[in-house]
C-alpha cells in the first residue's frame, strides 16, 4: 500500500507567509526599528505597520492551506507581499546609507533576495481559472 500524505501544499507560499509574520512581529515589538526618514518616524513605528505584515502572513498561510485556492486571491496577496517587501528593502538600504550600517544594507540585500524569490512564485503561479 502505497500511501503518500501531502504536509505542505504550497510550501512556497507556507515559508514566505512564516517570514512575513515573524518580520511583522519584530515591527511590532521594535518601536525603534524606523529612523529615517524624520518627518515619518511615528507612523513607520506605529504597530499598523508590523500588524500589515502580520495579517499579509496570515492571509498567505490561509490561502496556501485551504482547499480552494483561488487564483485570484493568490495573486493579490503576493503583489501586497511584493510591495511590503520592496518597502521593507528600499527602507533597509536607505537606513544603512544614512547610518553607515552594514548590517542593514545586508539585510536591505536578504528582503531584496526574498522579493525576487516572490517574483519567481508569481511568475509560476496560474493567471487564470482555465
């Protein structure tokens, strides 16, 4: 007897909702994460922030357990993944730029990496309901 039991649907779409929620968690818990640029200090810090990575993470996760799949909720929620992480990315490297950190360009390097790995997941994803 041959029997195969499927975990992971999508697991793609699993490990990038886990990484959206875990950077939305250290957005919620740092209130000093953002400092640049001045005038937008207190609303990047604001917890809305994390909790929009947060609620994009599970949504991921929602899709890539459930039954039905739609194709067009998949494809919103990865475009919203993209734009979080190009977000994320852009403020990472602005931040290492004006501070003179390493560490953030690096980690402005490692969003950029998960952004295209999102690129590549919408670019294999259906377009349609065929």
């Amino acid at each position: 007897m041959n029997m195969k039991i499927k975990y992971l649907s999508h697991p793609q779409h699993e490990i990038l909702a886990l990484g959206m929620i875990l950077m939305g968690l250290i957005l919620i818990f740092n209130d000093d994460y953002f400092f640049w640029p001045p005038f937008m200090i207190s609303f990047l810090n604001d917890d809305l922030v994390g909790g929009v990575f947060v609620v994009d993470g599970i949504l991921l996760l929602k899709w890539a357990l459930s039954a039905s799949g739609k194709i067009y909720a998949n494809r919103n929620l990865l475009i919203m993944t993209a734009g979080l992480l190009a977000f994320e990315a852009t403020a990472e490297f602005s931040h290492g730029f004006i501070a003179h950190k390493p560490h953030m360009l690096i980690a402005g390097v490692a969003e950029t990496v998960i952004l295209l790995f999102v690129f590549s997941i919408i670019g294999k994803t259906k377009k349609h309901n065929y």
